[in-house]
C-alpha cells in the first residue's frame, strides 16, 4: 500500500475494471440458467394449460387423453398442509425452548447442535429413513401420505426451528422484563408478548419452510408412491405434483413431457405464492434481522 | 370450481381443503378422513358398482395393455387399479414384501424367489397377455427393417459390433445399403423381466454372451447407455442417431420405431407382429404351476422373443394381508384379465393367450383362497 | 395465537403449576427432537448391519461392483459418481457465486443490488424436479454437440474423451452447480456484509480502486466464511437425489470420461429402494449407501459450520445458516 496520494496507475485501472467486468460476466452467468428454466416454463407449460387441466386427473392411459394434474395439486396441497400442521408447531416449540428456558445449558446446546445436524440431511435420508420405519414395518398399511407429511416434516422441522429462534432471539429482552415487572407469570409473558411480537417472524419462517418442502420429490417417493385419481384419504397411497412430474419425465412420451411442464410451472407458481407471502409478511414485520 | 372425487360426490375445493387440514391435524395416522375410495356405500349411476382400490406395481413391458384395462375396469365397476411400473424387480419384491395387493412380472419367480416369500404364502402366476420383445433401432438411412440373428445382437450389445455397416450386419442384409453410423447401445438399468426375456435370447446363440453378462434381470451390460423401464429404453434410441434398443411392441410403435426381423429357430427370419407373437404363445406348454417362457420357441412363423407376463398373487390372498372385500375385488381384477381384457389385447398389439393356457390361467383364477375358503364373487 | 398485548397486564390469574407445565411440554418436544434424531441414526446403523456383514465395510466402500441380481454391493461406482459430480459443480458454482455475491455486495449500482439478490435467490425456488426436467430435455441434448467436440478436440486430457452419452456426470455436475448457486452466494453476501466498514474505507482512503480494496479488506476477511459457504453447496450437492437421478443415465460402472453415464449414492436409492423391498441384504446395501452418503454430508456440513459461524462470530451479526437455503 504504497499508493497514497499518487494518481492510479493506468494498469491498475485496468485491473480494476476488468475484475468488475468478470464478477458482473459471472454474475449475469448465474442468471442464465434461471432465464431458461423460466423461459421454457412459461413456453412450454403455458402450452400445457386448460380448463380441463386442472379439472381433470391423470388417466395414466398408454395412449390417448393423457388427463390433468387435479389430483396431483390436491395431493401436494394435503401433504403438504399436514406436514405443516405437524412441523411448525414442533419446530417453534423448541425454538421457544431455546431461547425461554434452555438458553446456553448444556442440553440446549445439544438441541442445537443436533437441529444442525438434521439441516444438513439430504432429503431422500428422511424418504428412507420413514421407508424403513413406517413402509416397510407395515404400520397402518404401505403407502400413506401421512407417511409422506411426516418425511416431510422431518425436512422442515429444523428449518421452523432454526428461523424461529432467530426470530426470538430478537425480542429485546427488557420487553420481556417489563411484562415480569408487571407482574406476569412467565408462560403468560410467552404467549402475551413473546409469540404475538415474534409473530411475522415466525410466520415467515414456516412459509419459507413450506415452500422447501412443496417442491421435494425424494421424501414423498419412498413413502407416499403414487396413484392417478383423486384421494383426500391421507391413509392410503396419494398423488402429488412432484411426483406426477417425475413418473412423466421418466415416461418420455411427448404428450407426458408436455403435462410434467405444466404441472412444474403450476408447481413453482405455487412455491412462489408461498415465497411472496413470507417476504411480505417479514416487511410487515417490526422485527428486522 | 367444483371438483368431483371419485364417488362422484361434488365438493368446494375451499371446503374441501380446509376440512382436509383440519381431519388431517386430528387424524395423524388414522385412517379416518374422508375415505373416498373405500366407501362401497356411496350411490353410483351403475348397480354392478364396487369401488374400492387395488394397488399393484411391477412390469413396465404389459404397462401399457394393464392401464388399459384399468380404465376400463374402472368404467365397468367403479373399482380403480393403481398400477405403478417398477420393472419386474421390483414388482416380486413389492410382493414378497406385501407392500402392493398384487405383483407383475415378465419372467417368472425362481425358485429362490419363491423361496422368499413364504412367509405370506405360496405366489400363483397367472399369465395374462404375451408381447414381442422388439429390436428396436433409429437410425438415418435404414427405414426398411433389418434383418438380423441372435448372435449378431448378442455382438451388438457386448459391443463387438460397432458401426451399422459392420461385415456381421451386411452379410444378413444383402442388398441394404447400411451408413456407417456408430451404433449406440441403450439398455435396462433396472431390474427387468424384458431384460430377462432379451437376454436368455441372446444366451441361447451366443456363447460369449452366456459366459459374459448371462442371463438374469439385470446384467453387467459390457457397453451402452443403461435406461429405466422400457419406456426409458424407448426414449433413449429415440434420442440418439444409431441407438438400438430392446423394448416391448407397444412402445415401438408408439414411437414409431423400425423393429429388426429376427430369426428364429427354424432359421426364418421373423418380423414382430401379432401373429408371430401369437405363433408363439400357441407353440407353449406350460407346466402345471405356469412358470413358463415363451422365448426361442418352435414354429416356422414364431417370432422368437415373444415373452409371455404375469400377474402375481398369493394363493390365499386374506393370509397374506388383504381383506375379504379386497380379496373379492382382486379376483374380479383377474377374471377381467382373462376374460373382457383378452379382447382388448390386439388394441395394443399384444396377443391374447392361447386358449389351453388361458383355461389352465382361469383355474388358477378360481382356486385363489380367503383364509381357507374360495374367494366370493 | 392471541393479539398483542395492550396496555397494562392482568394480575397473574392462571394457576400456578402453568409455568412448570409450559417448560414441561416445551423441554419435551426439545427432547423428543434430540431422540428423534437418535433414533434416525441407530436405525440406519443397525438396518445397515447385514450389509455391512455379506460385503464387509472395505469392500462396500471400495470394491467396484454393484450388481444387486448377483448379491454383489460394492459402492465404489456411486461414491466414485456422488465425490465426481459434487466436486465438479463446486468447480463450477463457486465462482460463479462468490462473483455474484462480491459484485451484489460491493460493486453493483445500489439499485440494481435488490433485485439481483432475487433473481438469485429465485434459483433456489425451483424445484429439483424441475432441474431434472429441463437438465433431461433442453440442456443435456443441447449440450452434446459441445461435449462431443471437446472430448475430440481436449482428448488428452484425463477423463476426457470418448463419445459422450446424453445423460452423463458432467450435465449432472452443471445442473448441481446451478442449484448450489443460491446457497452459496447468500451465505457469501451475509458474511461480506459482516467486513468492518473502517476496513474497506481505509483501504479506499489509502487509494486502492475497488477491486484492491476487495482484495486486500472484503476477501481476506471473508475467505473462512466463504469456504464454509462452498462447503454447505458441497453438503447440497452430495444430497441431491431426483435432479441427478434423471440427469446422470444410472449406470452402476466408473465412467471412462466425464462425458459418461454414472450413478451416485442418492440415486442408487431412489431408483432401487423399490427393488430392494424384500430382499434383505438389498435394502441393508442401500442404507449402507444412504450412511455413507449420511457420513460425507455430516462431515462436511461440520466443517462448513464451523467455518462460518468462526467467520461470523468475527462479524457483528449472527446469522442463522438454516434460513439462507
């Protein structure tokens, strides 16, 4: 750093400017395959949608009228809703846990750690894992999607639990004390100050956590398998967009191919919804990271 | 928007999903919301309704012919087969774990196979259709069909034959201008009964094959690009210029692939239609449990990898895990395979089975048992 | 979940066990967690067992042969694809994220910055299915032209040559690279974002361009976290399944070339667990995999969370990695 004060070499002017051209180069290259994906979804899926394709369920017919995706978004929204039901209130227990009582002990820690751990779990392992446990062992029949909520959930479970006590974390502390001052008990300072002030953190966390779960195909494979028609029986076998879109890929049939593009732009649409949703809750937010 | 389910009862999505996520939050693992294919009690436009839900999984080879009879089992008694095509492999073993009400697979259990699921019961084969294993190829400047041997396929997929205009092709093609196009190999990489059926064919006019990958579900394929499922394999000669390809009628035709005329074992060179399909499920003599194969058999007119399937089930299906209602169900399932579905067959150029076996499939049919006792219906 | 509180508190009217029993309930679903966990592990450990016992724990790792008709299980082929593949794209990602995260962080034009980091992270929205169907039917065909003449015109490289198949380890390696974008970049933004201001301004102050002022302030500092970021893409892309299920031709062998089908340990199990269903050593044999697989992405989610919760401990923020996939 000997620089100082004389003018910039015109070298290192140009070192400059070609390291700014590189980092936008490869930044505008990152961005590439988003605009295909983008562009062939909105090219090909579009081509994909009717009235009757999202009113009809497939009819897994070798030829002819192949059908729609009705009951594979009904599927994804019922697995889903019931992973959901299961995981968030799971996840943000523990997270107020963590932060209301366990704090730095040693068993809290442990949590943590853990919940890490399980983060870091490639997906088809809970696929698997529920396979072995629930599938395989035969507990109340094979192929369930409650089965598939709970691989699910398993998946989401750290996500909730991780954001939340983010969320939590943020909470100054002397709203806490002021409500004990006042004279609360701690479970009503919990429920009177702590959720409701942390709500939108909370809620965009699950949201964030759902989203990620909507879209895994690994998880509901092993556990859910698949089926053509509708079925709101979260006990037997239920269709599911992912899936509905991974049986067609591997089918290569064009009429196939062309419904799976459908169903994954219906699919991310879907995901994105949910995104949007959380992003507004979190500006809407008084708490901000 | 209303949607139907499949009663035929109307519902409001809204409704319908709120009160899904409602029983669901109360129902983790009870079996106890909105039951919608399990209800035989609901009205129906049709008296002969059943309802209800088998569910299978097994071959992609009969795929096609069974999501057929599917839809129209369906139609004709309300009852809705889930059929998911695994390959062969995982058909017997969703089976012999009893995770699927009925198995289905292209070449029959071994014995060790057998073996293995005894502790749900004895499985009964019960052939349904047969189908030609075609060879199916796609490439630019061979439009008529070729004709070839079994030891020159077996070459081909050990890859000792390497380009189209290979002296082992053209001596079988004389007249046949062939391009020099390098052939690609596609092939199963999941467990296959087709694969079985292609490759006990290629064993039975090529040492080198038999000594090599043998015959099996699954091979240690010497060369090619591996595929799930025949309707992989179908995807791969189609996308690749000089891809050749084993898969099952049905799928050749319906990516309108050119099929090889290949010689049997009088030493005709055979096309794979219907009838040479046929010829060969005629010139068939099962034993008495119908493990049987149709591969490299006699008659002038055979094509010679014609592969029989079946379908799988436990001789008393209620010891083996299903209820009375889904054991009724599942023999309704099999008599329409051997009755009404035979018909509907050629619609997908399989061939109906022959009618000796088919009566030796029938009494199978009506032997099957509910805890000791033939099934009802 | 009641609205917020107005005003001044009620006197406590709730018995008095409610604490107690609200610590109860929430030490529970904590603990349950902790077991849930535990449980996960030793079940795998324990159904892997048999696998372990017909193949022996050297030669599932390290003999090349997966043939499940013959009762042969030896992993090497799919360790071999996931190590490949996963190296691959960070090759691949890495610098292509880092790059984004820098030029989002320090260079782009203030009002470009937000939604660069959404189109970013709209990456992340897509779902592995999806990469699977685009990777199958647009860019693996569209990529076989350029493979072909690379592996003619490049063929003394090693693992180079050949003719390429269309579905092979280096469309999977590329649509890994794509999903472990968004990851890494974020976590990279988040621990460029934790530099010290005096830092950089002094390295501007001294009359550094902006790129020396990268170098010698942004990147010194972040360089733990940033390897920690491109560690969690690493855990990301060993895990993977369905994407590289449908990309990379499943063909249980070592490839010759980069331009050859393979497997991996994730897709071995997708695509088997079904044949694998009543065969004991079969299924033992693919929880074997999903261990092994379990193993790699612990071991390196370890050392990438230590490197960023290090890196940003230096930080003045704290920021949870959980959120930023």
């Amino acid at each position: 750093m000997t620089a100082v004060l004389t003018p910039i070499s015109s070298r290192r002017r140009a070192t400059d400017r070609a390291a700014r051209g590189v980092t936008l180069a490869l930044t505008l290259l990152a961005l590439v395959p988003l605009f295909l994906i983008l562009y062939f979804l909105l090219k090909e899926g579009l081509g994909a949608f009717s009235m009757s394709f999202f009113t009809t369920d497939p009819t897994g017919r070798f030829l002819g009228n192949a059908g729609g995706i009705r009951s594979a978004i009904v599927g994804t929204v019922i697995i889903v809703g019931l992973a959901t039901v299961i995981a968030v209130p799971l996840g943000i227990g523990v997270a107020l846990y963590l932060v209301e009582y366990g704090k730095q002990s040693r068993f809290a820690n442990a949590v943590r750690y853990f919940i890490d751990v399980m983060t870091g779990v490639p997906s088809v392992m809970f696929g698997l894992f529920i396979y072995i446990v629930l599938v395989v062992a035969q507990i109340d029949g094979t192929f369930a999607a409650w089965k598939g909520a709970i691989a699910l959930s398993l998946l989401m479970l750290p996500v909730v639990a991780r954001s939340s006590e983010v969320v939590l974390n943020l909470i100054p502390n002397a709203l806490r004390e002021s409500a004990l001052a006042l004279g609360a008990p701690r479970w009503r300072m919990i429920f009177r100050v702590v959720l409701p002030t942390a709500l939108p953190g909370l809620v965009t966390g699950s949201m964030l956590a759902i989203a990620r779960a909507a879209g895994e195909t690994a998880p509901l494979l092993f556990t859910v398998a698949f089926v053509n028609g509708l079925s709101a029986n979260v006990g037997q076998r239920m269709n599911s967009l992912p899936i509905q879109i991974f049986n067609d890929v591997s089918q290569a049939q064009d009429r196939l191919v062309q419904r799976a593009w459908g169903a994954a732009l219906t699919l991310v649409l879907m995901i994105l919804f949910v995104s949007l949703i959380a992003r507004l809750v979190q500006r809407r937010s008084r708490l901000q990271p | 928007m209303g949607i139907q389910n499949e009663e035929g009862r109307t519902l409001r999505l809204q409704r319908f999903s709120a009160a899904a996520v409602v029983c669901s939050s109360l129902a983790i693992g009870v079996a106890a919301c909105g039951s919608s294919n399990d209800s035989s009690s609901t009205t129906d436009s049709a008296s002969a309704q059943k309802g209800g839900t088998l569910n299978g999984a097994g071959a992609t080879f009969p795929a096609p012919i069974y999501s057929e009879w599917a839809a129209r089992f369906k139609d004709k008694q309300g009852t809705t087969i889930n059929y998911q095509a695994v390959g062969s492999g995982g058909g017997i073993a969703q089976f012999t774990a009893g995770t699927v009400d009925f198995g289905a697979t292209d070449s029959a259990m071994k014995d060790e196979e057998i073996a293995a699921a005894k502790s749900k019961g004895v499985p009964v084969h019960v052939p349904t259709v047969l189908g030609a294993v075609t060879v199916s190829y796609n490439v630019n400047g061979i439009e008529k069909g070729l004709k070839l041997d079994g030891a020159t396929v077996a070459d081909i997929f050990l890859g000792k034959v390497t380009s189209w205009n290979d002296k082992a092709i053209a001596a079988l093609n004389s007249g046949l201008t062939l391009p020099s196009t390098k052939i690609a190999v596609c092939h199963r990489s999941d467990e296959s009964g087709t694969t079985k059926n292609f490759t006990q064919f290629l064993a039975a006019y090529s040492k080198a094959w038999d000594k090599g990958p043998g015959v099996d579900k699954s091979v240690k394929w010497p060369t090619g690009t591996g595929a799930k499922g025949n309707d992989g394999v179908a995807a791969c000669v189609k996308q690749t210029d000089g891809a050749v390809g084993y898969v099952e009628q049905a799928y050749a035709l319906q990516n309108n692939f050119t099929t090889a005329s290949v010689k049997n074992k009088e030493g005709n060179f055979v096309a794979p239609t219907l009838p040479a399909t046929s010829a060969a499920g005629g010139a068939a003599t099962p034993p008495e449990d119908l493990r049987f194969s149709t591969i490299d058999g006699p008659g002038a007119d055979t094509y010679p990898i014609a592969a029989v399937t079946f379908l799988l089930v436990y001789q008393d299906v209620c010891k083996a895990g299903l209820d009375e209602k889904k054991a009724g169900l599942l023999k309704d399932w099999l008599n329409y395979a051997l009755g009404d579905g035979q018909a509907v067959a050629r619609e997908l150029q399989y061939a109906k089975l022959p009618d000796s076996i088919k009566t030796m499939a029938q009494a199978k049919v009506d032997g099957l048992q509910c805890n000791g006792t033939a099934i009802a219906g | 979940m009641s609205t917020p509180a107005r005003g001044t508190l009620p006197r406590a009217s709730g018995p008095r066990l409610a604490d107690p029993i609200l610590q109860g309930v929430l030490a529970a679903i904590a603990a349950s967690v902790l077991l849930l966990i535990g449980f996960f592990f030793v079940k795998l450990i324990l159904e892997s067992e048999p696998a372990f016992e017909h193949t022996g724990v050297v030669d599932f790792v390290f003999s090349n042969n997966w043939v499940p008709s013959r009762g042969q299980y030896g992993a090497l082929p799919l360790v071999f694809g996931t190590l490949l593949t996963s190296a691959l794209a960070l090759v691949i990602g890495v610098p292509v994220a880092v790059a984004s995260a820098l030029y989002i962080t320090e260079l782009a034009p203030r009002r470009v910055r937000g939604p660069l980091t959404l189109l970013v992270e709209l990456l992340a929205a897509v779902p592995s299915v999806v990469y699977g169907l685009w990777g199958i039917f647009f860019l693996a065909p569209k990529l076989l032209g350029a493979e072909k003449w690379f592996s003619s015109t490049f063929h003394f490289i090693p693992f180079v040559g050949g003719s390429p198949a269309i579905p092979n380890y280096f469309v999977a390696s590329l649509i890994l690279a794509i999903m472990i974008i968004p990851i890494v970049s974020a976590i990279s933004r988040e621990v460029m974002s934790t530099v010290p201001r005096d830092h950089k301004e002094a390295a501007l102050a001294l009359g550094a361009t902006r790129w020396e002022m990268i170098r010698i302030a942004v990147l010194p500092y972040s360089r733990a976290g940033i390897s920690g970021a491109a560690m969690l893409g690493l855990g990301r892309a060993i895990g993977e399944t369905i994407a590289v299920t449908i990309v990379i031709g499943n063909a249980a062998v070592i490839g010759d070339t980069v331009f050859s089908q393979g497997y991996t340990l994730a897709a071995v199990i997708a695509n088997e667990f079904g044949e694998a269903a009543s065969d004991p050593v079969h299924r033992a044999s693919l929880i074997a995999a999903g261990l092994l697989l379990f193993i790699l992405t612990l071991v390196v989610n370890l050392v990438a969370r230590y490197s960023v919760t290090r890196a940003e401990s230096a930080g003045a923020r704290k920021v949870p990695v959980g959120m930023a996939g």
